[in-house]
C-alpha cells in the first residue's frame, strides 16, 4: 500500500459514517458539546483575523464562530466529503459564503 491510499481509503470510511449520520449528528452529540460555545465566545479573535478549524464537520462551531467575529475570516477543513457538503449548505443558508 503506497502513502497516497491511505488517506484516500479513510476518508471513504468517514464518508461511509457520516453520510447518513450527518444529518442528525448536531442533535445526538449534546453531551460532547458541552463548553464549547463558551469556549468559542472566549476566543481572542481580532479583526481582520483568520480562524482555521480542523475537523468542522457539519459547519455547526465555525458558524457560531462566524457570527460572534463578524470582521473575521474563517475555514473549515474535514476528512469527510460528507460532512463539508452539510457545513457548505448550513453556511449558505446562514449567509456565510462570503466569510467562511
């Protein structure tokens, strides 16, 4: 196996978890995200600043991140094509485009 397939093959593995549990993994990971909006308000973010978050998943932190730091940018990056198709769609309808 070359170093190329790796990640190939796991990122077809998330792929083939979350692609239909993305639509419903905000509502069941409540425990998990406990802090985490608090922990997002107390970043030290400046204007003009750039966030980079590793593993964004479904769009749900660098959202709430967007909207507290409106003079920031922001990127999100996941394994999962799945998951970025769900964080694309949620930050459109969140009129995000332009900044994340």
């Amino acid at each position: 196996m070359s170093t190329t397939e790796l990640p190939a093959s796991h990122a077809a593995l998330m792929d083939g978890v979350y692609r239909w549990q993305r639509h419903i993994y905000d509502l069941t990971r409540k425990y998990y995200l406990l802090g985490r909006d608090r922990l997002i308000s107390g970043l030290d973010v400046p204007a003009g600043g750039t966030v980079l978050e590793l593993g964004c998943g479904t769009g749900r932190n660098i959202i709430l991140a967007a909207r507290r730091y409106p003079e920031a940018r922001f990127f999100g990056l996941d394994i999962s094509a799945e998951m970025l198709e769900t964080a694309g769609a949620a930050i459109a309808r969140e009129n995000l485009s332009g900044r994340v």
